[in-house]
C-alpha cells in the first residue's frame, strides 16, 4: 500500500497490469493499471456491516480525465454516503436498467398512438420521433431528463415554432405515459410556454387557381399527381382523402365519394361528386385497385411525388408560398361567399366542429357588409314611415 499520488500512479508497468492499489491514507481508494496501460481510479466498500455484506467497487474515472486529488475528492463523496447507509454501485446499477426517453417515446408510439389514432397520425408521430426526438433526447435516462433542458431545445426552435410545439406535444404525451406507468414522478416537458404560430391565411386567387389548372395539363408532369391536384381544387378533399381513394369507393353515377375511417381526418363520410369531378375520374385509366396509383400500380401515389409535382406547379405559377392545402381553403372559402351556411360547409368539408369551419364564414366581408344596407334600408324606411327624424 502507498499514497496514490501522480508519481505513484505514472509510474505503475507492465509488471502492475490488472493488479490494484490501494491508498494507504483513505480506506476504500485506489487506483488499478489496466491492460491497455491505462489507469483508473476506484473506490471500494462494504454493502452494510460485516464481512458478510458483499464488497462493491465503483469506477471513479480514468487518470488524465481526473488527477489523483480530484479522483480522491470523489472517493469521500461516495464513501461518506456509504456512511450515511446508502448503496451508491446498487444506485448507479438500478440507474442503467432505468428506462431512457426513447424507451418512453418507443413504447408510447406502440402502447397508445398506433393502436388509439388512426394509421397516419401515428405515422406522422413516429416521424417526429425518429427525426427529432429520439436524436435529441433518446439516450437521457428518464430521471435525468430536466425541464431546463426542454426548454433550453425548444427555445432554439424558434425558426420552426409549429414543427416544433408538435414535438413538444408528443415528448410531453409519452413522459405523461411514463408518469402514469410510475417510472417518474413529474413530468418535465409541462409547463413550457409554446412558441407563438402565425396565423396563415392563405388562400388562391381566381387568377392563380386559373393558371394551376392550366399548368396541369403541361406535359412532363406525373398524370396521377397532376390529377389529384385537380380532384383537389373540385372537391376541396384534403390529400390524404385522395391520394388513398380506390376504385370501390367510387360510385360515378350517383357522384359520390365514400371516404373510409381510416383514410380521412373525421371519420367516415360522403363527398358529392360535382361534374368536373366525375368527369376528371372517368376519363382515367384503371390500373390499379387505388384510383391514383403508383408507377408500379400496387399502391397508392407517394407523397414524394405528390410534393414534388405540386412544387414544380407553383413555381411556375409564381406562388412559391402556396401549400396543396391552400387548395382547400380556396375551396371553402368560396364556397362560403356564395352563401353556404356553417352547417353544409361543415359537412361539405369533412370538419368534426363548427369551429373550423366559422374560419371561412366569418371572414367573408361582402355578404356582411350586404346584409347590414339591408338592415339599415330596413330601419331608414319603418323610421321614415313612423315619422321618427333621423
């Protein structure tokens, strides 16, 4: 035994590999050589009084990384919580079988998203996942994972503030999980102011929606994709209700559309075909079950193909900003200045509220500004009648 010092601990050979030493100051510090020339510092102790009580070992860290003072410093920390009766290796031990946040998120993707929303949302969470959250938190054991550092990601998030509160969404979703399932005791994603969204209302012009439809028929396009953009602009569909659209849910005499469950945002329902649309789908070629096939025809259209076609469309266009989306809101948006109340709108659109579609009706001024001249002839001529001066 010898003071482990920076002397002592440089100058342990060949001769000392594998063996231990331990100081002759502080009992239960000491310093091994290891096979690859290597030192590391440990500290060893008893699990209890007695000989009886197993002895564990603790890896301080490896000289270089740590000098002899700091590694010995370390050493009273954990052998002064030995003396206090805790257990430091059986923490440490339980702390690596403790589950990490990906654990979490994986098991909230399996036990809760694909089982409870439908296919596509869990589709998209598992995105998120993979993309964002799993590369950024995955490895953080779960009683390690901070508010701060939450906060601390979210905040430089700033650039991508909707991308980013929908991740914020999940994390806080699946350690919400965890806290139910007892493997935390809070949840650190709650409580996180989220970012402020912009308001986009974006909505195609007569002249942009005009020119779209003519650059439809330019050739070099993808036909399937350049027929569901149009399907788009007729129906005000979202993409998704298409682009998974088969052949037997088509019924082109009685123009109607039967949307599935599992392939529309508010369950099952009928989309009234108007004659352009029935048009458009009866001049296609059936080469598969869906309606809007792949090149290989066994599935749907990818959406790779859809975003790309869509992106050479508005670029040529001069609307970079337009989203295929935009399109339905051109749609609805129309369709409430012709004079259609929240209730057929609603059901025309798919919503599950009248709040979504109070979007489009209330922002339409003209037919406001209509109906107050009526109120105000209405008032000028009893008041005139009555005799009552103005």
């Amino acid at each position: 035994m010898a003071r482990i010092t920076k002397r002592f601990v440089d100058a342990l050979g060949d001769e000392d590999a594998g063996r231990i030493h331990r100081d002759d100051e502080l009992h239960g510090f000491a310093v091994r050589r290891n096979a690859d020339g290597s030192r590391t510092y440990l500290v060893e102790y008893r699990a209890g009084r007695g000989r009886s009580y197993p002895t564990r070992r603790i890896s301080l860290g490896r000289h270089g990384a740590l000098t002899p003072d700091e590694a010995r410093r370390n050493a009273k920390q954990i052998l002064a919580r030995v003396a206090g009766g805790e257990d430091p290796a059986a923490s440490r031990a339980q702390h690596r079988r403790e589950p990490t946040v990906r654990d979490a998120l994986i098991t909230a993707l399996d036990q809760h998203w694909r089982p409870k929303r439908r296919a596509s949302t869990a589709k998209v969470f598992e995105e998120m996942i993979n993309r964002t959250l799993i590369p950024q938190f995955g490895a953080v054991r779960l009683s390690d994972l901070s508010r701060a550092e939450i906060r601390r990601w979210h905040a430089q998030q700033q650039h991508r503030p909707r991308a980013a509160n929908h991740e914020l969404a999940v994390l806080r979703k699946a350690l919400s999980l965890a806290v139910s399932d007892e493997l935390i005791s809070d949840n650190p994603a709650r409580g996180i102011p989220l970012h402020h969204e912009e308001e986009r209302d974006r909505v195609p012009t007569d002249a942009e929606l005009s020119e779209i439809w003519k650059q439809l028929s330019a050739p070099g396009l993808r036909p399937e994709a350049a027929t569901l953009i149009k399907l788009l602009i007729v129906t005000g569909c979202r993409v998704g209700e298409w682009q998974n659209a088969r052949w037997s849910d088509v019924d082109l005499k009685a123009a109607l559309l039967s949307l599935r469950a599992l392939t529309t945002k508010a369950g099952a329902r009928h989309v009234h075909l108007s004659g352009l649309a029935v048009e458009i789908l009866t001049a296609l070629p059936r080469r598969s079950d869906f309606i809007l096939c792949n090149d290989v025809g066994n599935g749907p259209i990818t959406k790779d193909v859809i975003r790309r076609t869509w992106e050479g469309v508005r670029e040529r266009v001069g609307a970079p900003d337009l989203r295929l989306h935009d399109l339905r809101h051109g749609f609805a948006t129309r369709g409430a200045a012709l004079g259609a109340n929240a209730l057929i709108l609603r059901d025309a659109l798919g919503h599950k509220t009248l709040a979504m579609t109070g979007r489009y009706v209330s922002r339409q001024n003209e037919p406001v500004r209509l109906l107050l001249e009526q109120i105000s002839h209405e008032l000028t001529a009893l008041l005139i009648y009555s005799g009552t001066k103005t």
